[in-house]
C-alpha cells in the first residue's frame, strides 16, 4: 500500500508484521489529538479500507508525565470531549484514557494490539515521546508505523541540523513537502463499525475523569480550553485580523500575535490547517508559501522558526539541554560567570514574580495565570533570567522548569528553542557586554522604549 503523503512522513518501528487475521486496524494517537488535516489518521484509516476493518483510535495521558498538572490535563481531557463527539459521529471506535495513578495504564496498548491488524502513531520529537514509541515497537507483535505530520517540511526531509533560521529558510523551497492531509477524513468515510473490546473497556474504562483525585500539581486551570473547535475559533479571530500581524505583534496591547500555540504543542490544530485558513484571507504571489507580504510575515514565524525548533529536536541529542548550546555562546557565558550581576534571583522568587522589574515580573503573572506569556516579552523574560543567575546553566534550568511548569505550550521542541535561542542559539556573536558576553542581551529599559506596553502592565504589575 502506497502512502497517501510523502513517503518521508512514513517509518516502520518494528519488524513485525501486518496481521489481517486480526479484528482492526488501532491508531495511536499521541501527538495529532485532532480529526482534521492529520496525516497518521489518514494512514489508519487507508489501512483500514485496504483491509476491509474497523478502526479503533486510543487516546490516552499518563498521570507521571513531566511536569503533569491540573492546568495541562484539562486541556488535554477538553480536548478528548471534542474527539468523542467527533467520532461518535463516525463508524470509528475511540477509546480516551486518563491513567488515574502511576502505572494503571501500563499494557492497554499492548492489550488493544493484541486485536489489532496494524497499529498507527504519531511522531513526535520531544520529551518522552520517541523513546515510548520505540519501546512500543520492540513489545508489540504487530506492525507499528510512526507517520510525521509536525509540519509542511517532513522531519525526515534535511540531511543537517540546521544552525541557523537564515540556512533553513533558504533551503525551504526544496524542503517543503507538496503533501497535503485530508482536510476532514471523517466526512462521509464508509468503514465497518467495531468496539473496542470489552474487557480493555472493563480494565482501562473510558470516560470522563475527576481531575481533583489526579497526583497530579494542583495548579489552577487557564482561560484556554482545549480541542480543535477551540483552537479553530482562536485561529478564524486570528486570520481576521491578520493584516495587524507584521506591524502589532512585537506590542503586547496591540493583540496582534496568534495566540495559537498552545493548539499546535498538544496538535488540536494543524500548520497545514493554519496555512490554508492564511491562504484563504491572504492570497498573494510571497514564496514560498503563495500569500500576501502581510501573511508572509506570520507563516515565517510558524514554518520557518517553528520547524527549524522541530529539526533541531529531531536531529541533535542535546537540543533540550545547555550542553546543547553553541559553543562560542557557552564559552562566552562561562567566561562571564565572575563579572557581578546587578541582582540574583532563585527559583521561588522567580517563581511568585518577586523581583525588582516590573516588566519581567508582569510576564511571569501572565505565564502564571493565563499560561503563556506575549511572544516579544518571552525573549526578555529568559534574557532576564539569564542576567539574574550567577551561573548560565542554572539560568537554562530554571527558565525550563518555569516554561515547563505553567505553559500549556510548554514542553515542546518550539519552547526549548525559544530557551535556548536567549544562550545564543540560530543567532550570532555581538559586542561583548557585562554577564552575556557576545550573546545578545535585551534589557527592560530599552523594551519599555520600544515597546507598547501601558494596557498591558496596568493588567499583569
């Protein structure tokens, strides 16, 4: 069976093999939490059709997942409501699961598996998510195919870490896959119906979950609620306002950036989707995307930096951690440690926002109780941290665990870069200065300058 994408979206993790015998075809879904424009969906179900079976589609979260909380599982748990409403509607079978306590999901994959002719998942370059996938591979007894759909550029499609976003935009034009997914595989789709069997359903139920019974970080939920009808709207108010984008997206009282992240980290929305919705407002002749100069702007910023961090990710062992730095920028850093900081800070009072800066501690707040923090101001808050630590590397863990700790987009291959990029990552050496060295500094004088900043501290200091 040929793929219905570019084949360098599609590996094979194990050497098992198809088993038709079997009662379904199982999708895994652990990254692609959505039922539109999703490449491995689409894979399950042409498997599906091949075969003459049913699919059954797992979803599921662990309770120990890194810096699981409250705040990140009921975006998740919104999310499933929205995938079963979707499915419910179809002939295929889900099947959502939220592990109550450490370890109680251990062998439903396995278990569903077990019916399962071929089994699909998502790939997916951070946290625990390859090792998981690869260890599902070597246990299962069944063909486990892994299909990239993080991008318009298949992870697969550079043959290089790219160092810098200059390099990666200029290779895009022979990187881009001209692939598309189905916009709604769910629309009319004939399979046969099937159900999950009962005694996974009796062992794992599905359902809703009480998140207050979770050990889980009890953080407080966000005014961000997660699924794809969630994100869609975020996105149609966003292309609506789009022409604002190039001119209002470095200003937080302006509201001129996207606000999409958070639907993209958890793949509720898709960057296809997101660029045929732009495609849609902004038609234009800017390559290589085919939108206005206005548009153009944006989707640099989700093709271009997004995929770059996801590259990154994919290809370089040590892309999450300091050690992955560049070395002039770790070099440089180091050499900085003994020079005087005009203030150093630890994790708690960085944590409640108990600093002397009151733009910094205004984006903290922000991160804090909404979840993310204004893309411009996410610079200068890591820039600011890195000032505040005496050492660089503790600087890198505590913006990590910050990030990690309270936004939703958080744990992503686009928040670590975002990191690592205030340590001189796809940037360049500049004049020395004290504490930085050649990295670049950013300071808040010079961003209350440049910045339009009013509404917003009246709301977050």
């Amino acid at each position: 069976m040929k793929p219905a994408f570019d084949a360098l979206r599609l590996r094979v993790s194990n050497d098992a093999p198809v088993r038709a015998e079997r009662e379904f075809v199982l999708y895994w879904c652990i990254a692609a939490r959505r039922t539109h424009a999703n490449f491995a969906l689409d894979r399950a179900i042409a498997w599906a059709k091949e075969l003459g079976k049913g699919l059954v589609v797992l979803e599921a979260i662990r309770v120990d997942g890194p810096w699981a909380s409250r705040r990140v599982h009921a975006f998740v748990i919104e999310g499933m409501a929205d995938q079963r409403a979707r499915y419910g509607s179809s002939p295929i079978a889900y099947h959502a699961y939220v592990e109550p306590s450490v370890g109680a999901g251990r062998g439903l994959l396995e278990a569903l598996a077990h019916h399962a002719a071929v089994v699909v998942t998502d790939e997916w370059p951070c946290l625990f998510h390859p090792a998981m996938v690869e260890a599902a591979g070597a246990r299962l007894d069944v063909r486990l195919e892994v299909v990239d759909g993080n991008g318009l550029v298949p992870l697969a499609a550079a043959d290089k870490d790219y160092k810098r976003a200059f390099d990666f935009r200029r290779a895009l034009p022979k990187l881009l896959a001209h692939d598309s997914p189905c916009a709604d595989p769910l629309a009319g789709l004939d399979l046969p119906r099937v159900v999950v069997p009962a005694d996974v359903r009796a062992t794992w139920p599905d359902g809703p979950t009480d998140l207050s019974t979770l050990p889980i970080a009890q953080l407080a939920r966000c005014p961000i609620t997660g699924g794809h009808a969630a994100g869609r709207l975020v996105l149609e108010d966003f292309v609506g306002r789009l022409a604002r984008y190039d001119e209002g997206r470095r200003h937080p009282d302006e509201h001129a950036t996207s606000g999409l992240s958070p639907w993209l980290h958890f793949g509720a929305i898709s960057a296809h989707e997101i660029v045929a919705a732009v495609r849609a407002v902004a038609p234009g002749e800017t390559e290589p995307f085919g939108v206005s100069t206005e548009a153009s702007t944006f989707l640099d910023e989700l093709v271009t930096w997004r995929e770059l961090a996801f590259h990154t990710a994919a290809r370089n062992p040590l892309a999450f951690v300091y050690e992955g730095l560049p070395a002039w920028a770790r070099e440089s850093l180091e050499r900085e440690v003994p020079t005087p900081r005009e203030a150093i800070y630890d994790l708690a009072t960085l944590d409640a926002a108990a600093t002397h800066d009151p733009i910094w501690n205004a984006a903290q707040r922000q991160l804090r109780s909404e979840g993310k923090i204004h893309n411009y101001l996410r610079m200068l808050w890591g820039k600011r941290v890195l000032a505040w630590s005496e050492d660089p590397r503790d600087a890198f863990a505590t913006l990590v665990e910050l990030n990690n700790r309270y936004a939703i987009d958080g744990r992503d291959p686009c928040s670590y870069a975002g990191i690592a990029w205030c340590f001189g990552r796809y940037d360049r050496p500049w004049p020395r200065q004290p504490v930085f060295g050649v990295v670049r500094m950013m300071s808040s004088a010079s961003t209350r300058k440049k910045v339009h900043l009013g509404h917003y501290l009246e709301r977050w200091a």
